[in-house]
C-alpha cells in the first residue's frame, strides 16, 4: 500500500463531496428570493466553489502523477477523458452564476433597496440546476473508473 497514493484518493474525494454539497448550498439559495444577507452567504459560497475546484484540479494532477495506476492509466483511458469534459462543462457552466453573484453583490454593497432582477435569478438557478445534473456524471464515471472500464 503506498501511503501518497491513499492520502490524495482521500483528498480527492473529501474535495468532489465538499463541491457537490457547495453546488447544493447554491441551488438552495437561488430558489427564493435574494436579500442582502443572502446574497452575501452566496458570494462567500461561491468563492469557495472557485477553492474548491481548484484544489480538486490541483490533487487530480498529483494523482495521476503519484498515485499507484500511473499516468498511462488515465491518459489512455476514455472514461477517464468523459470525466474530465463532465467536470469542464461543470466548470464552465458555474461562469455566468459567478459573474452575476460578483455584480449583484456590488450593485447591493452600494444600494441598500437592490433586488435582483427575477429573469436573472431564473437563469442562475437554471445554471446551477444544469451543474448539478452534468455534476451527477462525474461520480460515475469514477466508479467506472475505478473498476477498469475505459482502458
């Protein structure tokens, strides 16, 4: 048993549970409307999505480079490359959310009677909802993975 290899799976993992409860925190929030407390609570959780994934990427790398399977496990692997373009859309669907939660935030920072428009919190909430159902693939595809699927 090599020791780096258990304590990156477990980063790994305890990193990709954290993004999913965040991605949950998020759709929570976006399903009513935002106050100004709200609103604050939802660019704080925001920017830990940004840490989050960021870390995820971070210990992924490690993993495929110093973890037990080797780097030809995963770069000639299919499913593997499913899991990253699941976890890509993921990413590049959290964009429009994160730059509209940044605005709003500012618009209410400097108006204490700001609202956010209700067709732009119907998109965001559409945003998170697509995250999280793209977000569902990323554990399966793991779990194929881990199995030997794609290789």
């Amino acid at each position: 048993m090599d020791t780096t290899d258990l304590l990156l799976a477990v980063a790994h993992h305890l990193l990709v549970f954290s993004l999913a409860g965040i991605i949950g925190a998020e759709f929570v929030l976006v399903r009513s409307e935002l106050g100004a407390a709200t609103l604050k609570r939802l660019a704080g959780i925001d920017r830990h999505y940004g840490i989050i994934a960021t870390l995820i990427v971070v210990v992924g790398i490690c993993r495929v480079f110093f973890g037990l399977k080797g780097w030809e496990f995963y770069v000639y692997n299919w499913v593997f490359w499913a899991k990253m373009v699941a976890f890509i859309v993921v990413g590049l669907l959290s964009i429009i959310p994160t730059v509209r939660i940044i605005a709003w935030n500012r618009q209410a920072s400097g108006n204490s009677s700001f609202s956010v428009p209700a067709a732009e919190l119907a998109s965001v909430k559409n945003y998170v909802r697509a995250e999280g159902f793209i977000f569902l693939l990323i554990p399966v595809f793991a779990a194929a993975m881990a199995r030997g699927y794609g290789y």
